[in-house]
C-alpha cells in the first residue's frame, strides 16, 4: 500500500497564463479552514517531524521543489514534491518530514482545521507507541 496519496488538479488558461483553482469539498477532499505556506527554508533544514492527531491536511508545491518523508508507523516512503497541479494529501496520524528545500520553494498547506499546538504528536517514539 502507498501511503502518498494525490489529487491532481485542472489546469485552466489560455495565451494569458495558468489558473488552478482550489474548492474545499470539491477537488481539495475536506473543508479548509486555514491555509499557510512555507517558503524561504534554509539548506539543509528538516522541518515538520511530527504528525497530527486528529488533523487533515494537503500539501501543493506552489514553487521549487522539495522531498516529504510519510511514515504511518509501519512503512515510510519519500516523494517528490514538484509539481503546482497536484496536492499530496497528509491524513492524520502520519509523521512527515520536509527537506531538501529548493531556495525558491513555496508550498501551500490547506487544512481542515484551525491551528492547535495539542492536535501535534512531536516526539516519535510517542506516536509509534499511539500508532500501535
Ligand atoms: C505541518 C507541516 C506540513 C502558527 O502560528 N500557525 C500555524 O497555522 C502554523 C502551521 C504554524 N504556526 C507557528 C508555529 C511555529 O512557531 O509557526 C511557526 C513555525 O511552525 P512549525 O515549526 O510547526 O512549521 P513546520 O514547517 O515544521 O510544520 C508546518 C505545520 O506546523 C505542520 O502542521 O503539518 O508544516
């Protein structure tokens, strides 16, 4: 089983230029009720390291490109993020990574929930114990 999931998005346009649209409850599969986005990385920082209780949430590359680390506490699997037509969904309960930053990475993170600190599970031995 994969754990990276995808959800490729319409591209629209014309001569002018692109558009790609994101509908919460449509082509972005939860309600979104924040968003953020993370640009500016430093080489050869990791960020993320952790997982989320109960939180949904997808990632898309808007610029650059960087690597996300997936682990559900049996199996992990690294892709690339590379593209701005495509999310990757990131479910609950599953610790990620982020790294290999391009310098002109930006990268959108939708979420069905509002910022909460307790929702964050940031030591790993603590969530391989609540994944078993
Ligand atoms: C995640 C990955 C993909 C806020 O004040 N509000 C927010 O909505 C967020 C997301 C963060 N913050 C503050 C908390 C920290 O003081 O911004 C600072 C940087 O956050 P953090 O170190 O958690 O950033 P990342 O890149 O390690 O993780 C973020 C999200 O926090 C996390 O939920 O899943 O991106």
């Amino acid at each position: 089983m994969t754990l990276a999931r995808y959800v490729e998005f319409a591209v629209r346009g014309d001569q002018l230029g692109w558009l790609v649209a994101l509908e919460g409850n449509r082509n972005v599969p939860f309600a979104i009720k924040r968003a953020y986005y993370i640009f500016g990385t430093k080489s050869g920082v990791r960020r993320g390291k952790h997982a989320h209780r109960q939180l949904t949430q997808m990632m898309v590359c808007l610029a650059g490109q960087c690597k996300v680390m997936l682990d559900d506490g049996r199996n992990c699997e690294e892709v690339a993020l590379t593209r701005n037509d495509c999310g990757l969904m990131l479910d609950r309960m599953i610790w990620h990574e982020m790294y290999d930053f391009s310098p002109d990475c930006v990268l959108l993170v939708l979420a069905d929930n509002w910022y909460d600190e307790t929702d964050y599970l940031r030591d790993y031995d603590a969530f391989k114990a609540a994944c078993a």
